[in-house]
C-alpha cells in the first residue's frame, strides 16, 4: 500500500466538530491553513489533502454524518416481490432490480453526473461511516479522498483480465454510501453514548442494521476505455490519490480519472435471506448494454443471499447464488469460490503476477493442516462477497480469506478445500453471530452485521481510545471504556 510521507502528523488532539461540513471552515481554507498537525477528528469531512487550483478547483467531498435517530415505517418494493418468504433463483433478479430501481434516482446523478453529485438534493439521504475520514498512519488507514470521497483499494494482479483484453496491473477505488435507514445503525453505534465520536457503543447490538437498510458500494478501475476495450464507452469520474505502479509511482497525490465498472447493492432482509440477514448483489459494467448512460448500462451480474455452506463441491451448481446468464464474460476472471458470488474488482481470486513482473503464489496446506503435503498455486478462487464480509468482527480476529494465518486481510498460506478450516468461511450466520477463530484464541467480542467497512472504522476510532484524557471530550457519564491493554490499535492494510 502506498502512503503519503508527507501528510501532516497526527497530533494528540481532537475536533469536536460534527456538522455536515465537518468543520466550521470551507474545504479551501482547511487546505491553505498554515497549521502542522491535524486533530482526531471521527466525523472529518475527507483526509484534507486537497489538490491545487491549477489542476481542480471543485466540488469537493465531504463526509455527511447527520445521521437520523429513527426513520418512519414503510413499504419498500422488494419486498412485493419476496412476498413474505426466503428469496429464489427464480426471483433473485427481479428482488434486486425493484432495489436498484428505488435508488436510481440519486444514484444515477453519483455515476452519471460526478461534477453534480457533491451539490445534489439526493446526497444528504446518503450518509459516510465515522472514523474514515481522515489518513491514519498507525492503522494504514488513507481516508477518503478530497474529490470524490473514495477510499483506496486494491491493485489487482496483472495476468487477471489475460483472456479478457488485458494484461496490465489496475487499482480499483470504491466508495460506501448507507442509505437513512442504514443510518440508524451509524447513529446508533457512533453517537448514541456520545455526540463526540470518541465515546461509541462497543456492543453487537448497537452494530445491527435496521430490516431493509441499503448499503450501496461503487467502484472505479484505472483502467479506461482508452486502457481496456471492454471499458470502452464507461463514464469516468476524478479521485486524488497517488499513484500504485508505473512512471509516477512516489511522486505524491495526483489527480486520475477512473472508468466506473462495479456497483453494488446489500440490503438487510431477514425474510428474504433468513440465514444471514442480507442480499448482495453487484452490477458491472457492459459497453455492450442498449443503456442509455453508464449506470443504465451496468448490468445485473448476480444476487446472493447465502454462502452455500453444503456445496463445497465445486463441480455442482449453487442455491444461494444467482448469476445472470447474460452478464459480460470478463466477471469470470474475478468470480468467487465454486462460482459464488464476487464482483471483477473483489480479488475472490488470489494470486498472479504482481505490477513490476514478479509471482506472487499462494501456498494451500494439506488436508492435515500441514505444509509438508501442501502445494503452491499460482491463482486460486479462495473467497466470495458472504465469506469475505462473514469476517467482520471487533476486535479483528480472522483474515479475508480461509487461512490459519490471522494477517487480518491478506495471507500467502491457506486452508485446504478439503477441511473444516475452509468451510469454516462458507457458514451461514447471522449478523449477531462472530465467525470463530480456529486456532482457539476468541479476541473479537462484537459482531458487525457483515460490516467489514465498520470494522476498519471500528479499529480506526481505537485511537481516541488511546489519547490522554485530558486530549479528548470528557468520559460520558456510565459509560464504561474499553481495556487499553487488550484493544491495541491494528496495522489493517488493504491491499500488499
């Protein structure tokens, strides 16, 4: 992961600052301040490295933290279709459609419009996590940047896309929106104890979604039509960021416009999805699409609403997993484990070779658990959106993939297929439910409702726990905080 030496240093202070601006100054005055230390700040409008005039003048992002204490009842569409029962392949698609089309109207103006979407009616109802904000040195953590509010992700391997057209390292940076009813939550864990930020309710309860919340998730690829035929026609959108690979690696944050390719949609539905409580789908990019704009034209690549837990066979066809027979071919570079669902820019598939030419392997154990009968393989679908997202905890406690190394997101050492520590990623659980550590040392003690962005967030927002008492808001009356001793803050890179 790359960083920017040259951010300002975080200082032991704090900003009790929690309007929708974050802060009393505008976006420019914050970037020209002569100050030499940034405060903590939960709620901070972005991580404040803003480009100059000569290259970008505006809109500018800025984290909306209003969130609502309660939203009024209503009936939303999907679940006319689900009809008061577990969602089917035969309905999948359809479910998931009636939810794109509830959110087209904002979402439309965020891929269609990104010169719109900052100033836009709709972006007040679509609310950004606390504690991701800012650039955090000590967790890895680079904030989200100040154009369009996107976070970093990860460069994915050059030999990925081969069949597809091409052979190039590419990154990928996403964004997270949650919708007001998602929202709750986001009040409920971050402010319900304490306005300030620093103070939030560490408890599995306070981590639950609201029946129907929407999460949404979109994400852009360096690789543009001018890169990659099957980009051709995307629609772009501006982020600040430095560079991953290439000539202009090292040389600070420059300004990149990035092609849309994935957008996905999760919503929170006990009835439609009983096992786990939620529906994932994700949409992808099709130049081929009759759409009329980018986000008409991505299209449906599949739903999932389990992780298939008694299929590990990966020769036999999934119930919890619809894919669309018509979605472009390249989704199957990056499709997850046994055909589960992962949408091209997910990495379900590990392994390949990385930006400047070398191999990055990864090891599978034997069926014993041992490295003496394992194997090296150069590419291996290891993953899927409901094992990947099945992680969240707090503390951290399992890596994103079927591995008995707790790196706590990328390992080079697996689980074989064949034992009970690879299935022990493809449960169904509930949201209230921690995926048990296997080497017996239980750490995490709150489940995150399948919220791995909450999770980060979570890690993040130890640093206030950390700060002398006197740096930060004073301790809320009852409220117990947690052992400093026991919650050390975590180094959680996001990509190797």
């Amino acid at each position: 992961m790359m960083h920017f030496n040259h951010y300002l240093k975080l200082s032991l202070a704090f900003a009790l600052c929690i309007s929708f601006t974050s802060c009393d100054n505008s976006p420019k005055e914050k970037a020209d301040s002569k100050e030499d230390a940034i405060f903590l700040d939960p709620f901070a409008a972005n991580n404040n490295i803003y480009p100059p005039d000569s290259i970008y003048s505006g809109p500018f992002f800025e984290g909306n933290y209003n969130y609502p204490t309660e939203v009024a009842p209503m009936d939303y569409p999907w679940e006319e279709v689900s009809n008061g029962q577990p969602i089917t392949q035969e309905n999948a698609a359809e479910y998931i459609m009636a939810a794109r089309n509830y959110i087209k109207d904002a979402m439309s103006v965020m891929i269609n419009e990104p010169a719109q979407w900052p100033t836009s009616t709709h972006r007040k109802d679509w609310y950004n996590m606390a504690w991701s904000g800012q650039e955090y040195q000590k967790t890895e953590w680079d904030g989200l940047e100040t154009v369009y509010g996107t976070m970093t992700g990860q460069v994915l391997k050059n030999d990925i896309f081969t069949d597809y057209g091409y052979s190039q390292p590419m990154q990928n940076h996403a964004l997270v929106y949650y919708n007001e009813l998602a929202a709750v939550t986001l009040n409920k864990l971050w402010k319900s104890k304490d306005p300030s930020g620093f103070y939030p309710d560490y408890t599995t309860e306070a981590a639950q979604f609201e029946q129907n919340a929407v999460i949404i998730k979109a994400a852009g690829t360096t690789a543009t039509g001018e890169d990659w035929e099957i980009m051709e026609g995307a629609g772009t959108f501006p982020i600040y960021r430095e560079v991953a690979f290439g000539p202009d690696t090292a040389k600070g944050p420059m300004l990149q416009e990035l092609a849309w390719i994935q957008f996905d949609i999760i919503i929170k539905d006990t009835i439609a999805a009983p096992e786990t409580g939620w529906v994932f789908s994700t949409f992808i990019y099709d130049k081929n699409s009759s759409g009329d704009n980018t986000f008409d034209r991505l299209e449906l690549l599949g739903v999932s609403w389990g992780n298939d837990p008694n299929q590990m066979d990966t020769t036999k066809s999934l119930s919890e997993t619809y894919i669309n027979p018509a979605a472009p071919d390249y989704y199957r570079a990056n499709i997850g484990f046994g055909g589960r669902l992962s949408g091209p820019i997910d990495v379900a598939l590990v392994g390949g070779i990385r930006s400047d030419g070398t191999t990055d392997s990864v090891f599978v154990l034997d069926e014993q658990g041992k490295a003496k009968g394992g194997k090296s393989y150069l590419h291996l679908r290891a993953s899927a959106c409901f094992s990947c997202h099945g992680t969240s905890s707090f503390p951290a406690q399992n890596d994103f993939y079927p591995s008995p190394k707790q790196n706590l997101v990328y390992t080079d050492t697996l689980y074989n297929q064949n034992t009970k520590g690879w299935e022990n990623y493809f449960k169904n659980r509930s949201g209230t439910e921690i995926m048990p550590a296997l080497d017996g040392v239980q750490k995490s003690t709150m489940a995150l409702d399948y919220d791995l962005f909450m999770q980060f967030a979570l890690n993040n927002s130890l640093q206030g726990l950390h700060l002398d008492g006197t740096d930060k808001p004073a301790l809320p009356e009852n409220y117990t905080p947690l052992d400093k001793k026991k919650h050390p803050v975590l180094a959680m890179p996001k990509s190797k």
